[in-house]
C-alpha cells in the first residue's frame, strides 16, 4: 500500500478473497483489508479506480466484526464488466451485483452504519448517490472500517483509492 495525501494505491496480490462457504463451501479471508476502528454510527465515503482485468477483481470498503460477520463493497469486475457488488456475510456470504453501463473510470461508494443496519450507496460525481443495499450487520458496538480489494482468480490488479472519509454520526 501507498499513500500520498488524499490518494491510497493499493497492489492487490494474487489468490485474495473474503468469502464464507456459501456456493462452494469454502472460506476465504485473505484480502487486503487497512482500517481503522469505528464505535457507534458513522459514514465513510471514498472514490475508487482501478485497473480490473480477471473475474473477480473487486475494490470497495469493508465493515468487519470479525471473520464470520462482515459486509464488504464496492466494485466487482465480472463477465469482463465493472459491478456495484455488495457481500454480507453472518456465518454465510452472500452476494448482490449491479452493472455499471460504460465501465466508469472512477465510482464513489458511501457506507453509512445506524444501529445494527448497514447502507450501502454508490454514485459517480461524489454528490448523488444510489442505495445498492441495506442489510442488518450487528448491535456491537466497534467495528473495524476501511479500504479492501482482493484478486481472487487474477494475477493481482493495482487500485486507487481517494478522498476517504470515515466521520461520526
């Protein structure tokens, strides 16, 4: 990982995912994951690129409690097209996509956390947003909050990862 004022350039290495049995059965929990600790309600913003080339290639922010319970979004490359991709994951993964038409070069992504619910919402100029999901995550207090990306079938993407804000509610 690199940084440089507002920018994170993060080198995703070959064979990383976050995902839970669902599907397969298996268990991955080897992606890239730089956070920090957030208690009670908060949102984080944050403007993502990347160069997404093999299936799966993802970049996003990630909630986690711990390896059984997280949520993670953003971009998901599949079927050679960029995807608002979202995964919640209590004990089992699960997965929702969107196409994103015309493969933006950038795309904004919000996460918002009121109580238990997570609101995932994703735009393209940083001042309007879409809901992509909302799901229940958890009562605990703190959870871990911060940039992902993961390559999972690929031989590693590099990603850029800009203007991150994560702010008390």
């Amino acid at each position: 990982m690199v940084g440089s004022g507002d920018v994170v350039m993060i080198q995703s290495a070959p064979g990383t995912d976050f995902w839970r049995v669902t599907h397969d059965g298996t268990v991955h929990d080897t992606g890239h994951f730089y956070y920090q600790q957030q208690t009670g309600d908060f949102q984080a913003d944050v403007k993502i690129s990347g160069d997404y080339r093999a299936l799966y290639d993802q970049a996003g922010l990630m909630v986690r409690l711990d390896e059984a319970n997280w949520i993670k979004c953003g971009i998901e490359f599949v079927d050679g097209l960029q995807h608002a991709s979202a995964v919640v994951t209590r004990d089992y993964s699960d997965w929702s996509i969107v196409r994103l038409h015309n493969s933006p070069a950038s795309f904004w992504l919000r996460v918002q956390r009121q109580g238990p619910t997570i609101e995932i919402s994703y735009g393209f100029d940083g001042r309007n947003y879409q809901l992509l999901r909302q799901a229940y995550l958890t009562t605990v207090p703190t959870l871990d909050v911060g940039l992902m990306c993961a390559a999972p079938q690929g031989s590693g993407f590099s990603s850029k990862f800009e203007y991150l804000r994560i702010q008390s509610l």
